[in-house]
C-alpha cells in the first residue's frame, strides 16, 4: 500500500499523553504493507524512539500523508485542506467550544471520522476508553476523599491512595487500593465516616472501570432504594463490608411526572420530558459521588446547584467528593463549571455563590473534573485502545473518499462514524449546522 498513514502529535492538551496506535501493533499492521509516518513528540508515552524500532518514520510534519490518525481534539490551525482525520472531535451534541474546529474543517474541504460513532446497529459503541476513565476517576476520587477528609482534620486509610497519575501502572494503583482495604478491615474506619457510602451513577463501561476499582475495598453493594428507608444504613455494615457501594440506574435517578404510571427506560429515552429529576433525595446519605452517566440537554440534571445549596446549608454533610468523570460542562452535574487537568486536578464548589478554589479546601464538595481521566494510565489506555483500532484500521485506510458518500466503501460501523465528508456534514449529522458559527464561506 503506498497510502502515507499519519499519527499525529497530541498538540490540544498539555497532559495529554496517550496514543491511538502503540509501536507494536503498527509493526504488525505494517507486515500487511500499511506504511506509517509518526509526528515527533517529547511527551508521548511512548517515545519517538520506541516508534523508529518498529521501523516507523519520525519527523515533525505530516504534510505528506493524507489520513491523518489521532485521538483528541485538532487545533484549527493544525487542520489541512482535504485531508482525512480520525480523532475524538467532541462535536456530536454540539458542544459549543468545538464547534469552531468543526467549521474549520469543513471549509478546508476536510473528513472527518469520529471514534464516538463507531457503533454497531444497536448504537453501541466498538471503540472507547470509557474503562480507562473509570479506573482512573475511581482512583482520583478515593485521593481526593482522602485529602479533604485529613483537611476536615479526620485521619483517615485513604490518605494513603495517591493520584492515578502518580503510579507507573494500573496495577500498582490497583495494589494501593488493595493495601487501603487490607488497612481499613485491619483498624475500620474513622466515626465520622461509618458507614462510608460511595454512590456510582451509570453502569456503562466508564462505571465498570470506577467499580473494579471500588470492589477492591471491603465493599457491600447496596440497591439505591435503601438509602431511603427510614434507618437505612443501620444493618448493612458489617466488619468484613464497612464501605457501602449504590449503583443508580435511571429507574433510581428521576420521576415520572405523572406518578400513576411506572418507569419505563425506552419512554424515558424518548420522552425525558415526562419525567423529572429526583436524585437529590439520595444526595444527604453519600460521601463521595462519582458520576459515570452519558447526558444530553433533554435529559434531567442529576446534581443541580439547589439541591447542593440545600445540603450545604446547614453545614458539612456527609458529602465530600463528586468525582465528574463525564466531565460535561455545565451537564449532569451543575457543579462541574469548568474542566482540569492532572496537574490542577479539583476545585471546591460554593453552592452559596457559585465560586470555585482550585485544591480542596473550603465551603462545598470537592469536584474532580479531569477531562482526559485516561491519560493518567497513558501506557495501558492506549495499549487497550490501539488493539481495537488496529481492527478498523485496513477497512479505513483502503476507502476512497474522494467517491460521493453514498458510495464511499466503509463498512457500516465505520460510515456511521463519517460526520463530514470533503468538506460537508453527512445527512446524519446534518443538525449539527444549527451549532456551526456562522462563517462567510462555510462548506456545509
């Protein structure tokens, strides 16, 4: 294949690490004819050395490749006219701080595919780092918790868990967890936080990963509807289970309007408008939130700052923690103001004010609002991710996109994932032009 296949350099965020093919699998890929050009980076977790062993080109440009592979937002000055792009655009709900980008590339004539469109029939995603978000999430949350509890001036096991991008691996996080579940059975917990209930919401992949990690504590799984009777958590702790763990589902998190009629999850995807949020109710008995759910506008907020003003009100309740690992900006969680990074990673939210202090001191939950949660484990994040792509890689390389979308030759996972095609948005993502900023000459 002469086709130059491009990886670019993560240029968007300053943390960001990770890679959408590692070494190994472009030597495989390059055993079947692929020939890969690598942009030079100083950051990259793996490094621009690890890619010439595999017998990659390295250099700093990659004008001379027309599909260009990466994995976070292009900047627009970055973009290339005509080029193909695969990368997490973050446009899909047309969030409004990408949408720029998005018409940048549409008037350079561009394509784009988008790995949150890589779906199946069923609209199920087949390419994610939704674990790696989990693991890492959980594992900043427990950190933070720790934090704030010492700053409260309660000692306490969790003092001992550092932030996910502090260890060399998963694995060794993964042990100091082990280590703080072993030091909590062995001395218990501190009477201000016992019981201490840990509240999950969503059950998707991204809480699949934040749970792994909770279930490596004494854990006892509860359903979310014991935290409303009257004496909840009084015969639920155990010595052998001192941390309680909820998992809210819709059916937990919000009402219908009309409460003669029950819940029913299809109706609520397509009708949210009949229902309202209800999960404040839950908000009294948690120590820590971590936020796992997928939200558009339509839906109910899941925290808003009411309920957070009302908890706050008569001083320090039982929560300390929302770890925001969906990570939407004025979202599900009206908390989250703003995202972090790594290196700044969490603020106190004044429900009174709405004021926010980096670091996690003050009046208010502490919020953990990474948006790259994944880079935190860049090695192992992208180790699992590039062995999903490296699967779509010979059916993306091989289209020909200059035909007319109706006859670009993808597989179907893969067309649905094509949001702009030569510089026009394809008729499924035809919405997103009332996102676009308008531009004398857009292309869509």
């Amino acid at each position: 294949m002469s086709k130059k296949i491009g990886i670019r350099r993560e240029d968007m965020y300053a943390w960001e690490r990770r890679v959408p093919l590692v070494p190994a699998d472009l030597a495989a890929l390059a055993e079947q004819g692929f020939r890969f050009v690598v942009q030079s980076s100083e950051k990259r977790a793996f490094s621009d050395e690890e890619y010439r062993a595999v017998g990659c080109d390295v250099v700093p440009s990659l004008d001379a490749c027309s599909l260009i592979i990466g994995l976070k937002e292009v900047p627009a000055d970055v973009f290339e006219k005509d080029k193909v792009y695969v990368y997490f655009s973050h446009t899909i709900k047309g969030q409004m701080a990408n949408m720029p980008l998005l018409q940048t590339a549409l008037d350079l004539g561009c394509t784009i595919l988008d790995y949150e469109r890589i779906v199946d029939e069923n609209d199920r995603r087949l390419i994610f780092f939704g674990n790696f978000a989990g693991y890492a999430g959980a594992i900043d949350a427990l950190w933070t918790l720790g934090r704030r509890l010492a700053w409260e001036g309660i000692a306490n096991p969790f003092e001992a868990v550092g932030q996910a991008s502090t260890y060399a691996s998963l694995e060794e996080a993964k042990n100091a967890v082990r280590a703080v579940g072993k030091a909590i059975l062995a001395d218990g917990l501190p009477q201000e936080i016992s019981p201490l209930v840990l509240g999950v919401a969503g059950y998707g992949n991204v809480s699949k990963g934040a749970q792994a990690i909770l279930d490596l504590l004494p854990v006892n799984e509860l359903p979310a509807s014991t935290l409303l009777q009257v004496e909840p958590l009084a015969v639920t702790q155990s010595a052998s289970q001192p941390i309680l763990k909820v998992v809210f589902r819709e059916s937990d998190t919000v009402l219908r309007l009309d409460p003669s009629q029950p819940f029913n999850l299809q109706e609520y995807y397509n009708h949210p408008e009949r229902y309202r949020g209800a999960f404040e109710r839950y908000l009294p008995h948690l120590h820590a939130l971590i936020n796992c759910i997928y939200w558009e506008p339509r839906y109910p907020k899941l925290v808003t700052t009411d309920a957070l003003g009302e908890l706050f009100a008569d001083g320090q309740p039982n929560l300390r923690v929302i770890g925001d690992i969906t990570c939407d900006v004025g979202g599900s969680i009206e908390a989250t103001v703003k995202a972090t990074e790594p290196d700044d990673p969490v603020y106190v939210f004044d429900p009174a004010s709405g004021e926010i202090a980096s670091g996690i001191e003050g009046r208010g939950p502490v919020v953990v609002a990474v948006d790259i949660l994944p880079s935190e484990l860049p090695r192992e994040a992208s180790s699992y991710f590039s062995g999903i792509l490296k699967g779509f890689l010979p059916a993306i390389a091989g289209a020909d996109y200059s035909a007319d979308f109706h006859a670009l030759d993808l597989p179907p996972e893969l067309k649905r994932s094509v949001i702009a095609h030569n510089g026009r948005l394809t008729p499924d993502y035809q919405y997103l032009e009332n996102h676009l900023p308008a531009a004398d000459g857009a292309a869509s």
